[in-house]
C-alpha cells in the first residue's frame, strides 16, 4: 500500500530515504490522478522493500507542492538520495513509471 506523505513526515521518509521514492502528487477532485493512484498502489505492492512509494495530496500539503513547484497533477517524481532523478506529469502507464522507478535503483 502506497504511503501517505504530508508536510510533517516528507523529508524524513522521501528525503531520508536511502531507497529510491515514487512521489505521487494528486487531489481528490483530479480525474486523470484517479486513473494513476491504482498504478501506483500496485507498484507499491510490488516494490516493496525495494522502493518507497506514496502519495501527496496537494490540497491538504500545499508546502510540500510548492517545495518542488508542482502546478499540474498528477506530477510524479522519483527521489534518489533526496535529489529528483526523474518526473512524469500527468498520467503514465505502469510500464513508463516502473522503468522510470528502475533506473533509479
């Protein structure tokens, strides 16, 4: 199950992270997040132990979104020692965000 990632809990677990992150960044009113947030709930079973992966809601954690300027969701972006390595804006299959998470490993 993907993580809830917030304002409080965002560096430790993303920034902190000696595994590679998916950061998913979406709302409950986006259409196109809800086609990606069960991508990412797979990938998130299927990374397990290997790879963190979570969400952000931008409306309830806007300091974080506007930490790493995100204007349009869903935004995803990988994290490799704290620094982003790759980004996806709006929706992307599985496959697309899967090879973007293993060239992070």
């Amino acid at each position: 199950m993907a993580l809830e990632f917030n304002d409080s809990n965002f560096d430790e677990l993303v920034m902190s992270s000696e595994k590679p992150v998916l950061v998913d960044f979406w709302a409950e009113w986006c259409g196109p997040c809800r086609m990606v947030g069960p991508i990412v709930e797979e990938l998130a079973g299927e990374y397990d132990g290997k790879a963190v992966i979570g969400k952000v809601n931008v409306d309830e954690n806007q300091e974080v979104a506007a930490k790493f300027g995100i204007r349009n969701i869903p935004t995803l972006l990988v994290f490799k020692n704290g620094e982003i390595v790759d980004k996806q804006v709006g929706v992307a299959s599985k496959n697309a965000l899967a090879a973007k998470l293993e060239g992070a490993m």
